[in-house]
C-alpha cells in the first residue's frame, strides 16, 4: 500500500466514486472489499490507523456466539458460523481453528453445553471446525493443567476460530488496494458534500499530515465507523438522534504458564452471568471479557478499575495458578458499538449484536452493530443499497471467494507466520541487510526488518501503529514495546526521512498511550 499513490487518486478533481467509505475498521473494510469485488469503484478514509479502535481490541475469536445461542438468537449464530468458515478459508495465515475448553462442576451443566455445543456442530454444517465432546475429568485436567480440580466432573470440548484482529485488517486494506480501492488512513472527513435538495454528493477529507484538504464526489457514501456513527450522522443531521451506545470490554494479557497446553478456556456463566474467555494468543493468555455501558465514544477507552478486579476475580476463581495485578502485562479495553437500548435499563449483554443498515434522508447510509466475524457480510448487506441510492444495476458479490492478501495454507514454522506469504519479504531484508536481523527486545523474536517493512509496504506513519497493530507488542507485553519504542523510531525516522524533533515527539506520544496498558500492582 503506497499512501502517495493513493493521495494521487483522490486528487483527480473529475473522478466521481461509486462508494466513499468513512471508517477503516472491520465495518468499513468490509464494506470496500464488497464493493470491490463487484466491479464498483471505492475510497476509503480512516482519520486514525487502520483498526485503531475496536477492531484492534476483540477477544481474537472468529466465532458463532455460544452466548448467542444460549440466547436463542439462532439467525445471527447461523450467519456467523457461515462467516466463520469462509474467513478461516481465505485467511488461513491469520485465521484458525482453535479448540475450547469448558469445564464441568454440575450434572445439569453437562447435559446443557453437551447438547448445546451439538447444535452449535450441526448449525455449522459443512464449515464445522470439529465435533465437541464430553471429556473425563483427567482429561479435562491433561488439557487444562491449571484448572480448578475441586468438584470438576469433566469438560466439554468445542472448536471456534482464532485469529489477529488488527493484522487481518491490515491484510484486508492491502487487498482493497490491490484491487484498485484509494485506501488511506490519517484521513478525517470533515463535511458531507450535499446538493441543492440535501442529497449527499460526496465529502471532503483532510490529511491529518499534509493538512491538505480534497473534495471527494461519490455516488454512494457510507458511515462504517462503529462506535463513532454519532458523529457522522449528526455532521449530517446536526438534530439526528444518538443511535449507538457503546458497551466496553476489556482483556488482561498474562503469562502462557497460567493456561499451558494448546486448549483456551470458556466459562460460560460468570457470577454476573457473563462469558469469560482464556485464550492462547501469540504465545501469551487474553483473558476477557466485560460488558459494561459506557455513555461516551473514546479512540482510546480505559479499562476501569471494577473491569480489571472482576477480570483477575473470575480467573482466580477457576485457576490454581492465581493471576494477580502484578502478573498483568497488559490490559486494553475495546468499546463494542451497540444499538442504543430504549430501555436505560437494559443489559448490554440482552442487546442484539445483529447489524443494521440505516438510510438517512440525506441518503447517507450507516453500518452500525455486528461483530469481526460477520464483517464480510455486513458488508454485502450494505453494498445492497447501491441500486436503491443511485438507481444503477449491481454485479453480483463475490467478497466471499477472495483470498486476503498474504495467503497462505502453510504451516507456520516460527512467529512470522502471521505474515502469510509475506514472510519471504521479510527474510529477503533480513538479509539485505544483516542489521535489520538483530530483535528489537532480548525477549522478543521481532527484529528491525518488520520495521521497515510495516513502513515500505504497511502504510505505517507512527511509532504507535508499528508497536501496536503490525507487530502486536504494545498489547502482549506493554512495558516491552516502550523498551522497543526508540529503536523503532530510529528506523522509521531513517526511512521517512524525518528529524530529531519528529522522533521525540513520537516518543512522548507513545510513552503516553503505553502507560495506559500497564496497571499498577
């Protein structure tokens, strides 16, 4: 992805753009991919990082939703599991099969997720990642060697994916632009562009670098910018009503000795009758996760202290090794964009996580809801409503079949396996240049050629989106990606050309936003 190239695009004061995308989470991207795969033409503005904000914060499940189902919500749970399979096909480098274990204490429980969990098989059909079973107890105990051994009657095993959120995003931009989408990221939409009778003609977009400005013409615009939906509807509609209310989640990174063994856990009812999840991600635990209300959007949310002690709480519960403050490497909270409930009262955990498309009388169309899982779809189902906007024929999807950049059916051999095919690239400047193979951090695989290569070819522009979401640091082990931050300012610093100035204020930058993953004991 070149952003200059894609700059250049967008200048063409004559071009009209059959859709302009606002948003370059899972939403939007979804969305572009679609598009694309029909033959329209696409912009995409992003006025972060790609994934900067939720999509870069899940739990790293490509998943059908047990919780769904014990909710009887069986459309939504068939619709992802459908999804489910098609994204570990096309993105098998990013994207795999990961077994789930559930411990037993009751009688009852046993009969409910032993039967539960064969529905969740057969509602999968073909696309079935493996059967679930119910184990003894010792064996329950071979695969989950830190769980809580009194009163356990066995566990019952299940198969969902597993996947890196940020990195697949990544993985989709590069496709988009491929295939001829003006992807940019630091791009802010500033106005909605309208006609003489209020009807959306395009937008106009500001470089948060250049400061240059562009007017954009589109046929179609469409707001995918998730727990931000608000603030585009209202820069159409100054008096439109609030329609998302963001519910936060958050996730404790820890040591893999506190769940060793290849499984992740699943305790489908916590006390307060959420989900808590222990899941192997890049050689470390995500434990998670919450659903608290929030009653505003934030780039950047905090987990709360009550999050973190709710967290710890559960794992110590069901855990001989106990997890304490001090064991924490890093937290990150995600703020999911749900519907705004028209009961206060009412539980984020009881609000639907089904998309909606909403058309506006500006026509302006908004994406808002659903989940990872379902992002491919969310687009389709949004890209419907191109005939009904402009009155053109629309091609067929075929956003299904395409195989996201990078892809690869190889087994990983070391860490780099996230990067598909890409790995080649990256041996290559390993050994173009024998520096670049030196690691970033004496307990860390990740050397400095990922750094130029996150710069050459992953539209990286900060310190923070190489820590964060193209080599995944800052939310494995916070205190690590500070150690690493100079290095990686060095670099990029080097390969853009900047100043002395530029790398001490992405320093202080950086240093700032990390202090935030990191907890206090």
């Amino acid at each position: 992805m070149y952003r200059k190239e894609n700059i250049k695009q967008i200048s063409e004061s004559d071009k009209v753009w059959d859709i302009a995308v606002i948003g370059g989470g899972s939403s939007g991207l979804g969305v572009a991919l679609d598009a694309v795969s029909r033959g329209l033409s696409v912009a995409l503005f992003e006025k972060s990082d790609f994934a900067k904000g939720t999509s870069s914060r899940s739990t790293k499940l490509v998943h059908g939703g047990v919780r769904y189902l014990a909710q009887g919500d069986v459309f939504l749970v068939f619709e992802a599991l459908k999804e489910r399979g098609r994204l570990l096909r096309n993105a098998p480098h990013l994207a795999h099969n990961q077994s789930f274990v559930i411990p037993i204490y009751t009688f009852f429980d046993r009969i409910k997720y032993t039967i539960g969990l064969k529905m969740y098989d057969w509602m999968a059909g073909k696309l079935s990642l493996g059967k679930s079973s119910f184990i003894s107890k010792s064996k329950t105990i071979e695969r989950l060697p830190t769980i809580k051994q009194e009163g356990l009657k066995g566990g019952v095993i299940y198969h969902d994916g597993q996947f890196d959120d940020a990195r697949l995003a990544l993985n989709i931009a590069q496709t988009c632009d491929e295939k001829g989408v003006a992807i940019l990221n630091y791009f802010k939409v500033n106005q909605l562009n309208k006609d003489d009778k209020g009807k959306i003609t395009g937008l106009s977009v500001k470089d948060q670098f250049s400061k240059n400005n562009y007017d954009i013409r589109a046929k179609m615009v469409v707001n995918a910018t998730g727990v931000f939906a608000d603030k585009i509807l209202q820069l159409d509609n100054p008096d439109a009503k609030k329609m998302i209310r963001p519910s936060q989640g958050i996730h404790l990174v820890l040591d893999r000795s506190f769940l060793s063994g290849e499984d992740a856990l699943m305790i489908p009812e916590t006390s307060d009758g959420r989900v808590l999840f222990a899941v192997p991600w890049h050689d470390k635990i995500v434990v998670g996760t919450t659903d608290t209300m929030r009653k505003k959007p934030k780039l950047e949310p905090a987990a709360l202290e009550k999050e973190i002690d709710f967290v710890l709480a559960t794992a110590q519960e069901y855990l001989t090794k106990k997890p304490q403050r001090s064991d924490v490497l890093s937290v990150y909270a995600g703020l999911r964009p749900l519907a705004a409930p028209t009961d206060e009262s009412e539980k984020t955990k009881e609000i639907s996580r089904s998309h909606k498309v909403i058309v506006s009388d500006s026509n302006l169309i908004t994406l808002t809801g659903g989940k990872w899982t379902t992002f491919r779809k969310m687009g389709e189902d949004t890209v419907e409503y191109f005939t009904k906007i402009t009155g053109e024929k629309l091609n067929d999807s075929t956003s299904a079949d395409i195989k996201i950049q990078a892809y690869s059916n190889d087994e990983p051999i070391d860490y780099l396996g996230v990067y598909g095919s890409d790995r080649k690239a990256i041996k290559t400047l390993q050994e173009e240049n024998p520096e670049w193979n030196a690691p970033l951090h004496p307990k860390y695989p990740y050397t400095q050629a990922e750094v130029i290569f996150a710069c050459r070819n992953e539209m990286a522009m900060k310190v923070e989106d190489v820590l964060a979401r193209r080599i995944r640091i800052l939310f494995l082990d916070a205190q690590a990606s500070i150690d690493m931050a100079p290095k990686v300012a060095e670099l990029m610093a080097k390969e853009f050309g900047k100043e002395e100035a530029w790398i001490d204020k992405q320093l202080k930058d950086f240093n700032k936003l990390a202090m935030r993953y990191l907890i206090s004991s």
